[in-house]
C-alpha cells in the first residue's frame, strides 16, 4: 500500500492541493492533525480531507483550540487571534467532524499521534532525549508524528537514537524502530517554504519526504482578507 501521509495543514487549501496532486494515487491517507489554525480555509481543507481516500484523521492542539476543548490564552497572541476567527468560521458540520477526531491510532506496524505518543497534543519531538521516552510510549515499529512542522527522522537501533532532518526524496529504509514527521503542509517551519509531505511504502517498506511548491501569494492574499495577523502571512514565504 503506498501511504500518504500529511500533517499542520493549517488552513492552507492552496498547499493541500498541490500536495494532492504531486502525490498522485495513493492507497490511504493519513493525517496526524491541525487541521486549522493561522490559515484562512478551515471549513475549505477540513471538506478537502474528507474526501480521501481510507481517512485516518488525528486531533492536533489548534483543532482542539477551535473546538474550544483548550485554552487559547496558552498560545502566543497571533496564534489566539487566529484561532478565535477559526472558531468564528467554522461550520456546525465541520466542527462535528473534529469532534469526532481521537488523539491516536495504531494502524499495522505504525502509531499515529500529533506530538508525541506519550503526549499526542502538546509534546515537541525534536530532540534524542524526547525520542528516547517516547519510544517506550508505544509498542509498534514505527511512529508518525507531526506538530513540530520538521521532517525528522528517530532510528532506534539496539541502544542508540540517531537523529536526521530530512530532505527532498530521503528514500529512508525503514528498520529497527522509527520515528517519522512528514513535515507541515500548509506552515513548514524548516526554511523551506515548499509544502512537506510523505509517502510511507509498507511493500517496499520505505519513508520517503517529497516537497512541492505552492502559490504562497494567493494564501497570504486571503490571510490579509480575513485581517488574520500579517505575521502568519510573511513566514510562509520563508518557511519558519
Ligand atoms: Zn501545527
């Protein structure tokens, strides 16, 4: 089966399709959360998720920050001003939808959390000392993770934790035990403003990261539409 697997899309429809469409033909989709958040298409890319094909669909913190379920003062101003429109927006449909969504799921050989399998909503993994506690919180091969907006990749290998970010077509060969994050769709936070995404191979048992441009200009056109902070609109021109 060949996988794609997507994460922090937030609101960002422009960069979902053309992810979509650079995927191509894929067997299951599974995305590992936020959904919504500093983007202006929520009710737009949670529809477009549904859509795929065999969905498994995660909760991440801003979809619990637009149901509400948390409190929006624990993020930076931009981020409340954001998630208070989202809340605003969003349509009694889909606000069902993210209700519905679990905080993980083990599919195969794989563990699916936003953050971390320890603590699906808040927890960074972006560190060996993180890695390590969190390969003790699950049971299966391999994790996927999202929430940092980083492609990384954890390979535990007897008692020692390598750690890599990841490029454009890593081609990782998935051994021992892993932990993967297919980067940010619609935010990517590692300089590269292209949207992130992979494919997981569970026949050739292989990770591979992809990146794919996007029109930046026409998401940032609607971020100053909906007078959404003009930081969220600035930084996807430079991926950070
Ligand atoms: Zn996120």
């Amino acid at each position: 089966m060949r996988i794609l697997v997507i994460s922090d899309i937030h609101a960002n429809l422009t960069a979902l399709e053309s992810v979509l469409e650079s995927a191509g033909n894929v067997d299951a989709v599974w995305c590992l959360g936020d959904l919504v958040g500093y983007g202006p298409d929520p009710n737009e890319c949670i529809e477009r998720v549904q859509s795929l094909p065999n969905l498994t669909c995660l909760l991440g913190n801003h979809d619990a920050a637009a149901l509400g379920m948390i409190d929006i003062y624990t993020f930076n101003h931009d981020a409340q001003l954001s998630a208070q429109w989202t809340q605003a927006v969003l349509n009694h449909a889909n606000h069902d939808f993210l209700s519905n969504l679990k905080e993980q799921a083990v599919i195969g050989n794989a563990t699916l959390a936003h953050g971390s399998p320890r603590n699906p909503i808040w927890e960074y993994i972006m560190d060996t000392y993180t890695a390590a506690s969190n390969f003790e919180a699950f049971n299966t091969q391999i994790c996927l993770v999202g929430h940092s907006h980083v492609p990384l990749q954890f390979h535990l290998n007897s008692d020692s934790i390598h750690f890599e970010v990841l490029t454009d077509l890593s081609n990782v060969k998935i051994r021992d035990r892993m932990i993967f994050n297919p980067g940010s769709v619609g935010q990517p936070r590692d300089h590269d403003p292209r949207a992130s995404y992979a494919i997981l191979d569970n026949e050739l048992n292989t990770w591979n990261i992809y990146r794919v441009s996007y029109d930046i200009e026409s998401v940032q056109k609607r971020i100053q539409k909906f007078n959404l902070p003009a930081r969220h609109a600035l930084r996807l021109s430079y991926g950070w």
